[in-house]
C-alpha cells in the first residue's frame, strides 16, 4: 500500500542510502535533495509528495468501512439500485461484529425486564435478512431468550464470526455491491461543502473513486475527518482484544459457577446442532476465588461469554485504557502487545482455578485492537440521554431500538424504544456525508445505547437508503424528502412504531 516512504519520512539523512536499497528506490538516491518529491535535506522529518495523475472510477454510492454497520449500509444502497462500492481495509467484511462483541444486543425490546410488556422484534429489516440467512448455514443460535439475567436484554443472538464474514461476503457480492477488501480509505475529495471522492489505496495502486453520496462506516470516523468533518475524540472507553477459548467444558463451567451461585447471565440456544444447549453464561464474578478475582481485574478479564459450539466459548476480553486517543498509532502498538500478554496470563487463570478450563487453549484473537469509540463526528443532531431513556421518537425517526447496554441501570422507559432520528446521521456542515455506527452521540449514556451491534446495523440501512435516494434524486442529504425515505425503509422491511 505505498508505505515504504513512511520509512523514508522517520530516518536520518545518513540512513537513506542503506534504507533506500533495501527498499528498492536506489534510483532515488540519485535526486537532488530538496526538488519535488524528495525528502527534507535539513531535517529529513518531512516529505513532500510529488502530484500523479491517478485512476478514477465512478459510482452513486461509497460506502466507507464494511463492518458492522457498513455491511448493511451498502447492502441497502444497493437494494435501491445505486451503484454501490464498499471500501474496507480487512480481508472481509463484518467489523467488529466478528472481532469482539459477545452478542447481538439486541433485535428486541426487553420486555422481560417489564412485566406485563409485550415482546416486539424492534429491528427487522436487512439485519434480520441476515439472520435468516445464517440460519440457513446454521450460523447463528437464533434469538435464543435470556433466563437468567434478563433484565440486563431479553434475547441473546449469538453467531458463528466465521460464517458471519461468509454470509454477507455473498449478500453483498450478491446484491452488486463492487466490494473492496483489503481496501484501506486514505483521503476525501472536497468541492466546498460537498464530497466528490474518495482515495483508495490496495495492493492494486493507489485510486480516485468519485461519487455522489458517501456514508462513514469506518468506526473511527475517517472518512469524515479526511472531509474536515468536525469531530472529538472523548477517549472513554477501554479498548479491547479479545479471546475465543477452545477445548473448553461448558458443562464443568456451569456446574462449577452454579455450585458457587455465581451465574449472572445464562441462555438456551442452538449448540453444535442440538436446541437448549447453553450458549451464553456469565459469572457473577462474586464467589469465585479472591486470587482469580484480583488478577483478572488486574489484567481488565471479564467473563461474559457465548457460545455456538461445544467445547468453545468466544470473547472474553481483555481491556485496558488507553492513555490518549486509540487513533494514536503508537499507542496502539502498545497496547496491542500488552494484551496480548495478558491473554496469556488470563487463559493461566482459568486454567488454574475454574474446573472446566484445565485443557484449554487460545484458538482466536482479534485482528487489531477493538474499540468502543474512536471519534464522535458532529452531525445535525446529538441524540441525549433522556430522549434514549424517555424513549422518545422524532419526527424524522429513520430506526428504532430499544437496547442499552447499562440496563438494568439505565432502560428504555416502560420496555419501549425510541427513535433515531435521520439528522443524527447527517454530517454537520457536509451537504452529502452520512455516518452510521459508533461514532454517533456524543454523551456516554446514550452511546452506551446508540453503539450497539444492531443499532449500528439499523442505522447502516437507514444511511444507506437514504445515500441512495439523494444520488437517484440528485440532492444532498438535507434535502431529501423525508416522506419518501420512510416509505422506502418500511418497504425494505424496517419496522416502526406507528
Ligand atoms: C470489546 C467490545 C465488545 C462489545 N460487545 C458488544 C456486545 O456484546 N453486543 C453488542 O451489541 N455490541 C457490542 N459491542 C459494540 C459493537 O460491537 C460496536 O459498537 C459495533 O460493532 C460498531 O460497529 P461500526 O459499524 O460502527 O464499526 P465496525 O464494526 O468496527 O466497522 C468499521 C469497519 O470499517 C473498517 N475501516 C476502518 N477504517 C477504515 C478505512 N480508513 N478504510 C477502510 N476501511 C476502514 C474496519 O476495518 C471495520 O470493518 C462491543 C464492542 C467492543 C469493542
């Protein structure tokens, strides 16, 4: 992806010739210091990149990052007949779906957490379509009820993170969508307010791909920034790398945690093939040994695990925090390393004092750091803590959703839901950017809410509808018909309140 002249940028001037030959730009060597395209003869900390004349393509929609909310995003784009591209820097698409999460919180209102409340399915849609796909492939232990701990959510939906990535590979390859993995965005093209492009570099060259409506389902908000986008960046969360434990026994583990009254959360699902198999259970973390307890707090170990398959248990995680930004690319470094130190020592732990784990074994980690925020990008509306609380709904409502992920603390008022408003997904000061996904909503409470895997995933199909309606009518995102956008969702299958 080009970076060889990062290397060049960081060196000493006398390091260039050596640096240069290993890199295979020796001809380099041979330009006069400080003409166009050279490195900085004075501090050699700088470099000014010469212009090039770069391929374009052109299509009606970019969908930026093909994660949790971006899968949908391009999949509704291109349900509208849009000429899709998805641009994702991975070798698949999923995002944080299939890297770090635990369940999908949550298709459902939490009526359980209020008596008398009837059970609605709040989201619909092209999430659902790809459960019912999963389903298909058995990859997914369907909406399987919480028994225990059910007022924290009232359905557990776990899946498969590999037929995951499998599914909506084909959904998208499918549905058109000209899908770029292994894809990284790298900068906005601007005509005043509006974006024009974006660049895209792959092992296939470096590439200018315009269009007329974009949508930021990168997590960390890049795209938007590169668009000048005003954006902050809290740092409130822990990031995360998380552990998918093999040779397990599922049963010894409940036995065990059961003995000591120690079970928190607890759900039946589909296993290995079989119906009320356990497929999600969490530990109090109360009456388990006092030395477990310590140096798993030490080393930031939680126990919340799920479950499709015997002898598995995936995401229990590692956190810490990071003292600056995880869009800090040194820190990030660091962290990485040392959680992956202390995954060794968390698998030490169980093995050591939970009967169950003696055998058992690291058979997955994620990919790159997991976070839960990077930056919180500025749109028409910041939706409060007391409109998800209050569960209020807006007369521009695009999504519904009824999860927040500090119940029973925090809950959608009476087990109802409240609406995400399309001007929460309307980039501030950009006529034709939407975003979707985590870097919405600003206050914590709220994010604890709106960040969740199938909230990002309403809103992705919200963003993604909508970016196509504004390039089939030719329009920036301010002035599509509201009318028309919520006809367009209901007949995709989104559902609503009234
Ligand atoms: C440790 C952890 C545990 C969690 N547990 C749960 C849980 O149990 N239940 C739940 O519902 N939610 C959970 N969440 C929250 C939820 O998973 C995330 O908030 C949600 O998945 C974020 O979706 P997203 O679409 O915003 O981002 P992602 O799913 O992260 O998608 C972003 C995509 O963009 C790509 N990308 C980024 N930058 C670029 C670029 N410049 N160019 C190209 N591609 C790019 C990334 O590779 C990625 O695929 C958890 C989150 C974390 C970190």
């Amino acid at each position: 992806m080009g970076h060889g002249s990062i290397i060049i940028l960081t060196m000493k001037r006398r390091d260039f010739s050596k640096y240069s030959l290993l890199l295979g730009v020796g001809a380099m060597t041979g330009c006069k210091p400080g003409s166009s395209g050279m490195f900085d003869t004075q501090t050699a900390t700088s470099y000014t990149e010469p212009s090039r004349k770069l391929p374009a393509r052109d299509f009606d929609v970019v969908i930026a990052g093909g994660g949790t909310a971006g899968v949908v995003s391009a999949l509704a784009a291109a349900k509208q007949g849009a000429k899709t591209i998805l641009i994702e820097s991975k070798g698949y698409p999923g995002g944080t779906i299939v890297e770090g999460g635990t369940a999908l919180h949550s298709f459902f209102n939490i009526w359980k957490a209020f008596p008398g409340v009837e059970k609605r399915q709040v989201v619909r849609g092209i999430p659902q379509e790809i459960i019912d796909r999963l389903v298909k492939v058995g990859g997914t232990a369907g909406h399987a009820e919480m028994s225990e701990g059910a007022e924290f959510d009232s359905v557990c939906t776990n899946i498969d993170t590999e037929l995951y990535k499998l599914v909506t590979f084909e959904m998208l390859i499918e549905s058109g969508v000209n899908v770029c993995v292994n894809t990284l965005l790298t900068g906005a093209i601007m005509e005043g307010n509006a974006l024009r492009g974006v660049i895209a570099e792959s092992r296939s060259g470096r590439e200018a791909i315009f269009a007329r409506s974009f949508v930021d389902c990168t997590g960390y908000g890049d795209l938007a920034a590169f668009a000048g986008a005003q954006y902050t960046e809290p740092n409130d969360y822990d990031v995360c790398n998380s552990v998918g434990m093999g040779n397990v026994d599922i049963a010894r583990i409940y036995d065990y945690l059961k003995s000591r009254d120690d079970i928190y959360q607890l759900c039946y699902g589909t296993r290995g093939g079989e119906n009320d198999k356990i497929v999600r259970i969490q530990g109090k973390m109360v009456n388990v040994p006092d030395e477990f307890k310590k140096s798993a707090d030490d080393i930031g170990m939680t126990m919340t695990t799920t479950t499709m398959h015997d002898n598995y248990l995936m995401f229990i995680k590692f956190n810490m925090k990071v003292p600056v930004s995880p869009t800090d690319r040194d820190a990030v470094v660091k962290t990485d390393l040392e959680l992956r130190k202390r995954q060794l020592m968390g698998v030490g732990l169980f093995k050591k004092y939970i009967p169950g784990f003696e055998k058992a074994f690291i058979a997955r980690t994620s990919p790159t750091l997991t976070i839960r925020r990077g930056r919180c990008i500025i749109c028409d509306y910041d939706i409060t803590h007391e409109d998800v609380i209050e569960g209020r709904h807006f007369n521009d409502d695009v999504f519904i959703y009824g999860f927040h992920d500090w119940a029973p603390k925090y809950m959608v008022k009476d087990g109802g839901t409240y609406g995400i408003p399309y001007r929460a997904l309307c980039v501030k000061g950009i006529d034709n950017l939407l975003v979707s996904g985590m870097m919405i909503t600003s206050d914590r409470r709220s994010h604890m809410s709106t960040r969740n895997t199938v909230s990002c995933m309403g809103q992705g199909q919200a963003a993604g509808t909508a970016a196509a309606l504004c390039a089939q009518k030719e329009c920036g995102t301010r002035d599509l018909e509201y009318d028309l956008l919520r006809g367009t969702l209901e007949k995709s299958g989104v559902f609503f309140e009234s």
